[in-house]
C-alpha cells in the first residue's frame, strides 16, 4: 500500500489535496450519485473503514477549503452530516478521469487477462469483506473494489 501512495499522493498533492480527502470526497461523490447527498460522520467512517475520530480532521481541512459542508441532525444535535458542495463536486468530477488514467497507468504492467484477475481476486475479498461484521454488530455498507 504505501508504494502505491507514493505514486498517488504527488498527483493528488498537484490538485490541492491528500489521499485521505480525495477517499472521502470520493466517498461523498459516490453517496450522492446512490441518492443519499448527505452522510453522517459514522457512516463515512464505516464506509471508509476508519473511525469517525480519525475523520474529523480529514472533514475540517475539506470544510475550510470549501469542498464540503457539514450540517447537524435536527434531531440530534451530537449527529453531524457531511456533503459536497458544488466546488466539491466539480473537483471529484475533474480529478476522476485523470485519476483513472492514474490508475490505469499504474496497472499497464499486467495484462488485460492479469487485470481481469486482481478485479475478480479484489470483488472477492470485498464481497469477504462485507459479509464480515464489525465489532459492534453492524454489517459494513458494499464498496465495491477496493
């Protein structure tokens, strides 16, 4: 994993931001396209696997920089939500494609039989994944590949 990121963070650095905040603008891009515009804290970090503490720093630089916004709940005030704003939105929508090339660019080594197969070995584990549950019972929501 982290000589994948060393190929990544410098093209996510050119745009701006981090790994971790493209992951959750990513994440927040992938909610809204599913119908859910907004997501608390806790479920992001479900989504992304790491604990709603670990996401509020990641949120806050995101909030500053005006690529997302956070509301609370009315009828809770401890539940936070979080969301894309426009210049969000339009960020993920500009970076996807360049990332896919990225990524794509990345994986020219294996041939199109060798990508098929980490495809179907990481759907597999994810599928493992999902059917695991968490400590506190809860299922983990589907991501797809990893």
């Amino acid at each position: 994993m982290g000589t994948l990121r060393r190929h990544l963070d410098p093209f996510f650095a050119r745009s701006g931001i981090s790994g971790a905040q493209w992951a959750i603008l990513w994440c927040l891009y992938r909610a809204k396209e599913d119908g859910s515009p907004m997501l608390r804290v806790t479920d992001l970090g479900d989504r992304l696997l790491i604990r709603p503490p670990s996401v509020t720093g990641v949120i806050d630089r995101l909030a500053r920089a005006g690529l997302i916004e956070r509301t609370t709940s009315p009828d809770d005030k401890r539940v936070k939500f979080v969301g894309l704003t426009t210049a969000g939105r339009e960020m993920v929508e500009s970076l996807h494609s360049a990332h896919d090339e990225k990524v794509t660019s990345l994986l020219g080594v294996l041939s199109p039989t060798d990508q098929r197969e980490l495809n179907g070995i990481l759907e597999r584990f994810v599928t493992h994944l999902d059917q695991l549950q968490v400590t506190d019972g809860r299922s983990l929501p589907a991501q797809g590949p990893i």
